[in-house]
C-alpha cells in the first residue's frame, strides 16, 4: 500500500518549451465513497490508441491526520488491474459521474512530473494540474515555476469531489477571468499536440 502526497494547481499559461513525457484519455466513476475510503474504477487509453488498461482503486486516509487548512492531499492508495469485463460490470454500479479527461504528463524540476488535465463534457472549461511528491517534506518545500498558477487544494475540487459536480455547480466555482484562461490554455494544449476532444 503506497502513500499518495499531492498538491493540485490552476495553470496561468503553457510554457512554449513543455516536455511532455506522455498523453492518455482517461475515463473513471466512483463506486463508493465514506470519510475514509473512496473506490474508484478508471480505464486509460493512450493517445496513439494502443489497448486500453483498466484499474481498481481503494484510496483511504487510514492514519492520516488532516489539517483544516491543508493544501496538500494525502492517502494510501491501493491499485489493481481489472479485465476490460469486469470494468463495464463495475461502471453500471457507479454512484457518480463518469468524469473523461485527457491527461499529460510533463516532467519538471526535481525529477517531479506535472500532470496535466483537460476535463470534458460536465466539467467542460476545467483544467488542473497535479504533482505527486515522494514524501510530505518535499510537498511543502515545493517551489512551482512561473507558469503553474494559484493552489486549488482539495476541499473542493479534490478528483471525487469534481465526479459529483453538476455543470452549473462548476460554473459556480469558476470567475469569468478563470475560464477564459482555461479556455485559452485548453486551446492551446490541444492544437500544441493535436489533440481531440473525449
């Protein structure tokens, strides 16, 4: 069982120079959620459209002692792969929205990577990054480069959170400056690297 340590961002522009290390178009649901625990399914598929994988995920605070005011997210996090049956079986039981992304990973200082996300269909304007720490210390002495924006945390926006979200519930979290800024960037990812919506 591994410990998740994250921190989750807005991106104020795309740097020209943005190494990308891969893109995969991610589909997932929530099939149980309490205080403690989530259970995710997630089926990713990589852009050149190689054969799809398809993951189980329990995710739960366990141990772990939350601040109020904390930024960064933490779990422990346990995944399996499921066949691409027993996926479509689980996805019927699912008690959120089905939240489809495309994902790019971008390597950063640090041996860090970025992970990108343009969201679709409900979630349609919404563009986040993730970066995944190898422990708490290196989370809080994180320096991020010009082009990430303002820390989003996870009250409110954490991945099991946004699978519940309506579109006008978004909206409602979003300025008008946040989303033309997102639009703007979204346009901008998908002519860099050509790609289509989900």
């Amino acid at each position: 069982m591994e410990k998740e340590i994250e921190r989750k961002y807005a991106i104020e522009t795309i740097p020209e120079n943005l190494k990308i290390e891969k893109i995969v178009y991610i589909e997932q649901a929530y099939l149980y959620h309490d205080s403690h625990t989530t259970i995710r399914i997630r089926r990713i598929e990589p852009i050149n459209k190689k054969q799809s994988i398809y993951v189980y995920t329990i995710k739960t605070t366990g141990d772990i002692h939350y601040e109020n005011n904390s930024k960064i997210g933490k779990k422990y996090e346990i995944e399996n792969r499921i066949s691409q049956e027993e996926y479509n079986q689980l996805l019927s039981k699912k008690i959120s929205e089905l939240v489809c992304k495309t994902r790019i990973v971008s390597p950063i200082a640090n041996n860090l990577k970025a992970e990108i996300d343009i969201y679709y269909h409900q979630l349609e304007d919404l563009l986040t990054l993730e970066i995944e720490f190898q422990n708490e210390e290196q989370a809080n002495n994180f320096l991020k480069p010009d082009w990430i924006g303002k820390e989003l945390g996870y009250q409110e926006l954490s991945n099991r959170k946004l699978a519940e979200l309506t579109r006008e519930e978004l909206l409602q979290k979003m300025t008008k400056e946040e989303m033309e800024k997102n639009q703007k960037n979204i346009q901008k990812l998908k002519e860099k690297f050509n790609l289509n919506s989900y």
